[in-house]
C-alpha cells in the first residue's frame, strides 16, 4: 500500500489521479491524520507539495522521511516533498527572488548517465534547495534552479522540485516510481534507470491555479 501523504498542494488531486491510474493500492491523508504508528502500515511513500506554511506537516513528513530511510522503503517528494527530504538529510533552502510557476525545460544528467536528456515539466514553487548534503546527488536542474532533481545515495528515496503529476513527461516518471515502489526485482533499480532515453518534447501541461507550493 502507497501512501499520500497531502499536505494541501492544489495539485494534489491531479497527483492521486496519475497514481490511481498506475494500478498501485494507495490511501491519500492529510499529515494531522498521520500518527507515528501508521508508517509501517505503508510499503511506500509520496509526499505532495503544500499550499502554506504548516508545523504539523513538517513533522508528519519528516517521520516519514525517517521511516523510509530505516526502513528501505521507496519515497518519492514532490516539491515541498523534495525540500522536505533534503532538509531531512542535511540540506539547506532558500526563498527565490519570485516564485516560478509554468513549463519549464529540465535537463536530466550527468551527459551520458541514465537520467541524460530532457524533459518539459510543471513548476510552482517560492524556495528551492540551496545546498545538498553528502550522500545526496542532483539528477537534475534547469536555467532558474539548480537541483530539479535529487536522489538519497544508497535509498530509494527521490525527489523533484517540479510537479511530476502536471505533464506527461513528468507522469512518466511517477509510473518508474510505482515499478521501483512494486515491481519484482527486476524492476527494484534506480529511478531513472531508461525512464528518459526519448524524452517526447512539447506536450502539453494540465491548466492549473493556485498558489506556488
């Protein structure tokens, strides 16, 4: 079982829709209906983008980050989910000089690796991650930030600053999440592993509202 954790992103909706449409069993909560006890209840996490400032939140997705570092578990964070993991792991954030918010061309990397290309994806976002610590890689980047991308060395937990759930390049990569998260070991390697070797250009974003996460 997946679990949501939604912590209010406008695109939320959109999210549980391409998940659902993957075929994996997933419950969708908000972090206040979290307890601790619950995570080993999930085999696998996804952590939305937010819609405002929340304490509650904060904590609720760091337990779970937590939880699926000790226990091996797939974590996919999108946005503030993304931020939130590499805080968890020792990273920084800074608020941007204005919030993004549209398409955006990110380019996969290093040239040559698995995640080589690229791809159009969805942004809306006021912060973005400042400094990676050790043991974190950059999968990619794009003209106005410089982590896009970003991967716990030795987990199987990822993040992405962009909304995967608001394009079709970026749907791509939720259905490479859901083989890692519960395909057979075949299927269990890096995330980017053939995922982007023909990145399709110009499709075409859902039309969303709301506030940067």
């Amino acid at each position: 079982m997946l679990l949501l954790l939604d912590n209010g992103s406008a695109y939320s909706d959109e999210l549980e829709s391409r998940l659902s449409s993957l075929g994996c069993a997933l419950e969708r909560l908000a972090p206040r209906r979290l307890g601790a006890s619950d995570l080993g209840s999930y085999s696998a996490f996804v952590l939305s983008g937010r819609s405002a400032p929340d304490r509650a939140a904060n904590v609720a997705n760091a337990r779970a980050v937590a939880h699926a570092r000790a226990a091996g578990a797939p974590l996919l964070g999108v946005c503030y989910g993304a931020e939130v993991l590499a805080l968890c792991c020792g990273g920084t954030l800074r608020r941007m000089a204005s919030p993004r918010r549209g398409m955006r061309t990110v380019r996969l990397g290093p040239p040559g690796g698995p995640c080589a290309g690229e791809i159009e994806a969805y942004e809306s976002h006021a912060y973005e991650i400042a400094r990676l610590p050790g043991g974190m890689e950059c999968l990619a980047s794009s003209d106005e930030c410089a982590v896009e991308a970003l991967h716990a060395a030795g987990t199987r937990m990822y993040g992405t600053q962009f909304h995967p759930e608001m394009s079709s390049d970026g749907a791509a990569l939720l259905g490479a999440f859901v083989r890692m998260a519960f395909g057979g070991p075949a299927e269990q390697g890096h995330l980017c592993d053939g995922i982007f070797e023909r990145p399709a250009r110009g499709r075409g974003a859902k039309r969303p509202g709301g506030r940067a996460d």
